[in-house]
C-alpha cells in the first residue's frame, strides 16, 4: 500500500493549475502528430526537448506523457476512419476499425476505441507503479555483466522482433551503435570518430541525431513523393456507445490489457506482438461471427492492448533504464539532459520526478478522454493539411531545436547529416528503432561491459560470472533458435485472416 | 474519347461539392441546347491525405450515370497535377473548348486575398469564353 500512498503523494504534486495545462498541452500536441501519418510520438517528443530545458522536469514529462498517450489514442482514429495505420501497432484496429467505419459505425468504433484506451491505459500505470519499485530494488543489486546482458537483450529483441528483416534491424542497430561511439572515451580520453572535429569530441547531441532521423528524415522521405492520390475520409459525428456496444466491449478490454502490460513491460519491444494476439484471440472467442464485418470487440482489444503495451513500457524504463520503443529512447535522453543519470537508483534518487510522472500518465489519459471525444471530427478535418505547409512547419521547428541546444551551425550542419541517413533508412527499408536505442543504449553498454571486464581483470569469462546473466543469454539464445518458428506460425496466422478477408469478398 | 461533337466541346472543372454541382447542371444545359460535348475535369493538388474535392469511385460512378442520362457525348478526366486551374486549363486547350463552365463561391475582396482561386486562373488564362456559376443558380 505504500506505492499506493506514493502515488497519491505524486497526483498532488501533479494536479496543480500549471501542470495541468501542461498535460491538456501534451494531449492535444500528441493527438495532433498521431493522426498525422508519419509523424508519431517520438518525433514531437524530439521537436520539443529544446523547448523544455527551460521547464522544471516535472513539467516537462507531464507533458511527455501526455503526448506519448495522445499519440498512441490519434494513430487509431487515422486507422479507423482512413484505414491507413499510422505505425505498426494500429495495423490490428484498422482491420475491423475501418470496416465498422465503413458500414456506418465509425463513431462506435472511436468510441470504443479512446474508452479502452482509457481503462488499458488507467490499469497499465497502476501496474507500473507497483511492479518498478520492486524491480527497482533488485536491480540495484544487478552486477555490471547482467546489466549488460540486459541490455544485449533489449537490443537482439527489438531488433528482431520489430519489421520483417533481423538483418536490417541489425544494420540500422549497427549505424547506430556507430553513432554512439563517436565522442571522447570515457575511461581513456581518447577521442574516438571525432575525425579532428572539435565539436565531435564532446559526443553527439541525441537531440540532434533523433531530430534529424526521425523529423527530417521523414521529411525528405515525404517530400520525395510529395504527391499521391488522395483518399477518402470516412465522416463521423460524435463517437458515442450505446449499451449493446458497452457490454460487447469491456470483456476485450480487459484481455487487451492483459496481453499489451506483459509485453510491453518485457524489454521485448512494441505493441505488435500483443495487439495481433488480442485480435486473434477476440477473432477466436467472438460467438456472433461478424468478425470482417466490423466487430466492435475487434477494434476494443487490440486497442487496449496497443495502450497497455505503452503503459508497461515504463517499467524497464523507469526501473532499469533501459528503453525498449522509440519514445523511451527520447524520454531518457530527456532526463539525461537534466542531469538525472536514468537506472535504479531513479526511483529513489527522483523519488518525486517518478511519482509524479506516473500521476500524469493518469492525468494525462483522463484529459485524453474528455478532450478527445468531442474532438473527433476535428482530428478528422487535420488530415487536409497540404505536405509542403506541414512539414514546412516541422523542419522550422527541427532547425530551431537543433541549433537551441549549444548554439552553434555546426550542428545545423549535422542535422542535415541525420536527416539525409534518415531519408536513406526509411529508403532501404532499415527500421529506425533499432538505430536510436543503439545510440541511446551503446555508451551505457560501453560503460557496464568495461566495468564488468575490469573487475574480472580483462577476462571474458567475467560476463558470465552471475546467474541472470547465463540466464539471459540462454534466453537469447533460445530466442535465436525459436525465430524461424515463430515467425512461420505469425505467417500463417495472418494468412488466414487474410483468407478470410477473401472470403469475405466473395460473399 | 469519342469523335468531336458538330458543336465542340464543354469543359466543366468539377468537383464533388455544390459547385461542381451547379457547374455541371449549366454545362449539360449548354451542351444540349448546342449539341455538344461535356468534359468533366476533376483535379487535386495530391498534396494532403484527404482532398474531399478528389472524387472517389462512388462519386465517379454517378456522375458517370448523370452524364450518360443526359444522352450528351462525354468524358471524365481526373487527374494529380500540382496546378489544378491549369489542368482545366490544358483540356480546354487540347480540345479546342467552345467554353468552360466554373462554379464559383462567394468571397470577399480579403478572402479573396487570403484564399486564391482556381476559378480567377481560369479566368485569366482561357483561351474560350467561361461561365462563372454560384450555387442556387438554376440554367434556364
């Protein structure tokens, strides 16, 4: 009952007039870069670090929070009313989200849509409270090799399980690794990558390389095929639920979250995995059989689970940080530009900052339910913002963050440099995940594996020499062997729905 | 595209809304009393996810409908071009128009300034007559 109490003490701190403000800020922002496709969570995030230097930091990740759910709950209604799924974790809503669109209950569908949101989203942070303290307090006593196998493990994860090729998710973890070597060594003071740029000594701003990858990037990629036919949006009035939909709905909520908390919470990586397993478990359980047609439970448990899986992911952050989606990535650079060093000791180093964060992620998600509701029509009319006009915008913005932080052209300059990488990523199809957790989690890695092998004297056999981390890499190793399997059974998986979208056509 | 009706063609920039609407109500009304031909253009910028004014398939099939009703020799061109006056434009052009038909909103003298318009670039850049119409406006 103490983190009860604790977080209590954090929505007090939390619920002020100013900090409020702040959340409604973030919602509205996030939802605003959600339903844009291309443009997620991460990427405001990253716009609007330079912005929040000048913030307390309690501020600055209420509003984090806000964004990072507002995004989450604007990526569905694009998917529902559009059927273009803006990331990976709304693929699953879209397939029944849009069909309900179509056949006029699109109001419904966003409905149920935000509402689970809400109850995964509620249930997931209260979760979070009461499992990152007491992971916390094990990994403090986490040598320096299971820490590092810990985050080998983060890394093979996501790498692997995120987009459809291991060996492109491996090149873009490399570049980014590369990336993240770049500056003076810390245990020897050699400047290492630096090619006698003194601006390079000082290591990378992870401002500059997340914006450049993720902002300009996608804006070069944009502007590469600025035109394309334009599709149709389904009108929708004000999402509501009559009963029917309510009792049809809060079961898969429920199972939503169940699945999405684990997963996300699990240094595994993304909503994928849990959303696609709700929908087949929703598909599996469904009695009435309008599975295709638009079945409300269809668009209530992956959403949920999409949420919950948002939820979970701040618990290897907050209690290991370790990020595990891009979003965490950006978030704990934030912290690390406030001088707070993310890890075990956050939760009672920044007892306070913790706590109040994770009371906003409840403020932020009740906000998210009352601003979003009546506002759906609204999010719809964004989707005609003309590209130029856009990305204008957000390339002002990029330039301006970059130079913010130290003030210098130089780093202008290196924006483009990341900018162009980005534009050539998303060309080759590498993912963009792998590459800034690389940069985020490489010097930390760097750092635990020196550590580890100075203890141990220079001897590899050192990494080895605690139990979680033999444990760990048998893990991966199983995992590595059990690839093949597991993603033939997902191949056949989504064969069949897709059959059964066939079918579906030619009745 | 079938051969060149006795009394040329009608080129009538459209779009799924009011004005299109009115647009094409005096086209066709101008193509019967003078035995020609109705070419409809339909144009986006393609530079936004959604343009309510690119007809989708459905809206396509009833205008198809509407026109083959009217027993008028016709066309429907839809198109992505960056400057949607000027692909009105080009089919006037191409065709010989004896006339293009605009539907036209309302604006004051400051809207005008704030909004551009594709109506005034077709005015100002026909090589042929054009007929400027306001909905409301029924063809006698």
């Amino acid at each position: 009952m103490e983190n009860f109490e604790l977080l209590m003490g954090g929505l007090e701190s939390a619920l002020t007039p100013m900090n409020l403000l702040y959340a409604a800020i973030g919602v509205l922002l996030g939802t605003f870069v959600g339903v844009l496709p291309g443009i997620g969570p991460a990427m405001a995030i990253a716009l609007l670090l330079p912005v929040t230097y000048r913030l307390e930091p309690t501020s600055a990740f209420i509003m984090f929070a806000g964004l990072y759910y507002g995004g989450m709950y604007g990526g569905s209604t694009t998917s529902i009313l559009l059927n273009t799924p803006g990331e990976s974790a709304s693929v699953m809503t879209a397939l029944e989200g849009n069909r309900m669109a179509r056949a006029g209950r699109g109001a419904q569908a966003l409905a149920t849509a935000a509402v689970g949101s809400f109850v995964a989203g509620t249930i997931g942070t209260i979760l979070v409270a009461f499992f990152s303290p007491a992971l916390a307090d094990v990994a403090v006593d986490l040598g320096a090799p299971s820490y590092f196998a810990l985050m080998v493990l983060a890394l093979v994860m996501t790498t692997t399980v995120l987009g459809t090729s291991a060996l492109r998710g491996f090149a873009a973890l490399f570049l980014g690794l590369t990336i993240g070597l770049v500056g003076l060594d810390l245990n020897t003071g050699q400047p290492r990558l630096t090619f006698g740029v003194t601006q390079l000594v000082d290591r990378l701003d992870i401002v500059v390389v997340a914006v450049g990858i993720f902002a300009l990037g996608e804006a070069l990629w944009v502007a590469a095929h600025l035109r394309r036919k334009p599709t149709h949006v389904i009108p929708v009035g004000r999402p509501w639920m009559g009963r029917d939909d309510w009792g049809r709905s809060w079961k898969p909520w429920l199972r939503g979250t169940a699945f999405g908390f684990p997963f996300g919470a699990l240094p595994a990586g993304g909503a994928e995995i849990p959303t696609f397993l709700s929908y087949l478990t929703e598909r599996k359980l469904s009695k009435r059989g309008d599975f295709g047609r638009g079945a409300i439970e269809g668009v209530a448990g992956p959403e949920a689970a999409n949420n919950a899986s948002a939820a979970g992911m701040f618990v290897p952050m907050l209690a290991l940080g370790l990020p595990v989606t891009a979003t965490a990535s950006v978030m704990l650079s934030a912290l690390q530009g406030y001088g707070i060093t993310p890890g075990p000791q956050l939760m009672t180093d920044h007892a306070d900052l913790v706590w109040t964060l994770l009371a906003s992620l409840l403020i932020g998600n009740t906000l998210l339910l009352v601003l979003n509701l009546p506002l759906a029509p609204l999010w719809a009319r964004l989707l005609r913002i003309p590209r130029p006009q856009l990305y204008a915008g957000i390339l002002f913005f990029a330039c301006l963050g970059a130079y913010a932080t130290n003030l210098d052209p130089f780093d202008i300059g290196l924006l483009v440099a990341f900018g162009l990488l980005g534009l050539m990523m998303r060309r080759f199809g590498l993912p963009v995940l792998p590459l800034i957790l690389g940069v985020i989690l490489g010097p930390l890695m760097e750092s635990k594996l020196r550590e580890a092998l100075t203890i141990s004297g220079g001897d590899y056999g050192g990494l080895l020499n605690e139990p979680l981390a033999v444990v760990i890499y048998v893990l991966i190793a199983l995992f590595m062997l059990g690839r093949p399997f597991i993603a033939r059974a997902r191949a056949r998986a989504e064969q069949s729905a897709a059959v059964e979208e066939e079918k579906e056509l030619v009745d | 595209m079938s051969e060149t009706p006795a009394g040329g063609w009608v080129v009538v920039a459209w779009a799924p809304d009011v004005y299109g609407a009115v647009a094409l109500d005096w086209a066709l009304a101008d193509a019967e009393r003078r035995d020609r031909g109705v070419v409809v253009v339909n144009a986006s910028r393609g530079d936004a996810l959604v343009d309510e004014r690119f007809a989708f398939e459905e809206q396509l099939g009833e205008l198809e409908r509407r026109l083959t009703e009217s027993g008028r020799p016709h066309e429907i061109r839809q198109s992505i071009d960056p400057d949607v006056a000027g692909a009105v434009l080009d089919a006037a052009e191409q065709l010989e128009a004896r006339l293009i038909v605009v539907g036209l909103r309302r604006r004051t003298p400051v809207g005008k300034l704030l909004m551009g318009s594709v109506a005034q670039r077709i005015l100002l850049g026909a090589a042929c007559p054009v007929l400027s119409v306001k909905p409301g406006s029924v063809p006698d």
